[in-house]
C-alpha cells in the first residue's frame, strides 16, 4: 500500500503505522509485537501519520479521512471521528494539546476534537465556507493559545485553539509553503516550494529572512526544521543539511548527504540525528567544532529506503524503512541493533 507513517516510543511499547496498512505495537524489550489493527482487511487504509500517544490512547489519522483513537493495551478502537462518512485524507500528522486533538484534512479544513471521546469542537472554515486551502497536507502547531497552519498556496493563518476563530494576524507568501511550522519564541521557520526556509516574525507581513539568501537551494525544504539554542537545523531534498543562525538567516555550516533528506532532524543531548533517503544515518556532535562543512561523528546505514519521520531517545534511534521493517539503530555501537517486519503474514 504505502504512507509514510514514523515511530513512536512511549513506556517501552513502539507504535508505528505499517506499509500495509495498520497501526503495530512492539515490545521494545522482547521485541514482540503486542497487537495490530484493525484486524480485518476492509478498515485498512494508508496512513501517512505518526501515531500520537496521551494517557491510555494511541491516536491516528488514516488517508480514508477517518481519525482514531486506540487503546494502548490491545489497540482496540476507543472511537472514531466522524462517526459516519469522512473528511478528507489525512496527511499531517495530528497535534495533541490540553485535551484536545487538531487535524489538518485535504478538505482544505482544520478540525479540533476532543481527545477523550472525539467528539466535535469545531473546524475551521465551517462546512458552508470556502476552505482554507484547495489540501491541507501539514501539521497545524500551537503556540499558547493560538493554532498556525502553513497551506500549499502560501498562507500561514492564526487560529483560535479554544474556538477555531480565524484570528487577525495572517501570512501571505509568493509561493506555497511544503514544510508544516515550527515556533521558536516569537518565529516561525517554514520551507516554501520556492526552494527557500523562511523565518517570519509572527505579527509581520513580511519575512525576517529567507535562506539561501540569494540563490535558492536545489530542491524543496520538505521536511521541518528544529531551532536549538539559536540555530535552525533544516534538511533539504537537495541532499543536504544546513545549519542557520536564527536570528539573521546566515549559514553557519552544511553537509551534502548526496540523497534526499525527507525527514526532520531529531537532537539527543549534544548529538543531532539525521536519517537520508537511502537509509543513512548521520550522528553530529554539536558539542565540538564544526567547520563550513560538517563532518558526521558516526554514519550508519539501514540498508533500506526511508521517507517517514523517525524516533530517537537514549541513544537508540527507530526507524520505519520503505522495505516495512522497523529498524532499530545503536547509536554508540554504530550499528543496527536490531530490526522486525511489520508485514503481517496472512
């Protein structure tokens, strides 16, 4: 089938959508599967997102336009939304904040439901209204009280969390934007299908900055970028990994991985991980000097494809490969530790 659904790890249990698709959780101990679902051939559907866990829930948006929420246990389904029919197909993963759960749909809309039973908060435009945009592919993200969302025809739009009110501070591009936002103090950085990461100070109608500077980057800033402690590290489908100063758009250091980089990058500690298309692994150490042109601490490959996003914490790193095995790679041993399929044998 496909999607391009990442891992999870929450309490020991791995959670992750299968090329196949379902939704599988794994001892990370034993290395057991604990249960899939659905169990029946009819509710499967591809899923693009990852999984998001809150208490004793498992939530997941499939491409059928339907949303779930899973009981951690035995992945039996707690409810649906909506109860009958659809919305449209879900791509971007869900957000999860103080009970309530936000939903980008092709629809064009944002729908909040809340988390414990799903029942409906609101979405925005209503029904009767012109959608936000023609598909919304990207996840929202949420700064206090206000939601953001970035659309393929180049806006960025405030939303009211608690109400879905269109709020009156919006963002209008030349382009459209690829990435879902991320928020670093008062910024939003965004990568645009003009082949640019943009920095825009939320309340301006114009940009801080945009990078590269001049000419654009080869390819797309697909993924999102992360922001620590005054840089902005982005991977682009050009190959490569840059490193920016936040604050003026200035390139600090990069590194050509020579593949597509599809997925966010992850920090652990002091180390940065960022996983290519062709399922290489590179580890950085920002604790040491870094020159214009970065030089990994540890590269290691998987030996597949990978186009998900990935889980890393304690020094482990998991990974959903194209070929719908779950990799698990040992960062200090510079190997795969361990790996199992996700395909279900029928």
């Amino acid at each position: 089938m496909g999607g391009w659904s990442g891992p999870v790890v929450h309490d020991g249990i791995i959670y992750v959508g299968s090329r196949d698709g379902r939704v599988v959780a794994i001892n990370a101990s034993s290395r057991e599967q604990q249960w899939q679902w659905p169990d029946t051939d009819a509710l499967r559907s591809l899923v693009y997102t990852t999984p998001k866990v809150l208490g004793d829930l498992v939530y997941v948006g499939t491409y059928s336009g339907l949303v779930y929420a899973l009981t951690i246990d035995r992945g039996a389904e707690r409810w649906v939304y909506p109860r009958t029919g659809s919305i449209g197909a879900i791509v971007g993963t869900p957000v999860v904040v103080n009970e309530t759960i936000y939903i980008s749909s092709s629809d064009g809309r944002v729908y909040a439901l809340d988390t414990t039973f799903g029942d409906f908060k609101w979405t925005w435009p209503p029904l009767a209204e012109k959608p936000l945009a023609e598909k919304l592919w990207t996840s929202p993200a949420v700064k206090g009280d206000t939601l953001y969302v970035s659309t393929f025809d180049g806006h960025i739009y405030a939303l009211s969390a608690e109400t879905g009110e269109l709020l009156d501070w919006s963002f209008e591009a030349e382009a459209g934007f690829a990435s879902s936002p991320v928020i670093d103090e008062d910024t939003i950085y965004v990568g645009s299908f003009d082949r640019h990461l943009y920095a825009v100070k939320i309340g301006s109608d114009e940009p801080m900055w945009k990078f590269p500077q001049e000419e654009p980057a080869a390819n797309w800033f697909w993924a999102s970028p992360i922001v620590d402690e005054g840089i902005v590290y982005a991977g682009c489908l050009d190959g490569k990994l840059y490193a920016i100063e936040a604050k003026t758009g200035e390139k600090i250091w990069e590194f050509d991985a020579e593949s597509p980089i599809v997925s966010s990058p992850v920090l652990i500690d002091n180390l940065l991980v960022v996983t290519d298309e062709s399922g290489t692994v590179y580890v950085f150490n920002l604790g040491a000097e870094i020159g214009d042109e970065a030089v990994p601490l540890k590269t290691i490959s998987i030996g597949a494809d990978v186009k998900s996003a990935f889980w890393a914490q304690e020094g482990l790193v998991y990974i959903r490969g194209e070929d719908n095995q779950l990799y698990v790679v040992d960062i200090d041993k510079g190997e795969v530790s361990w790996k199992v399929s996700l395909t279900i044998e029928e």
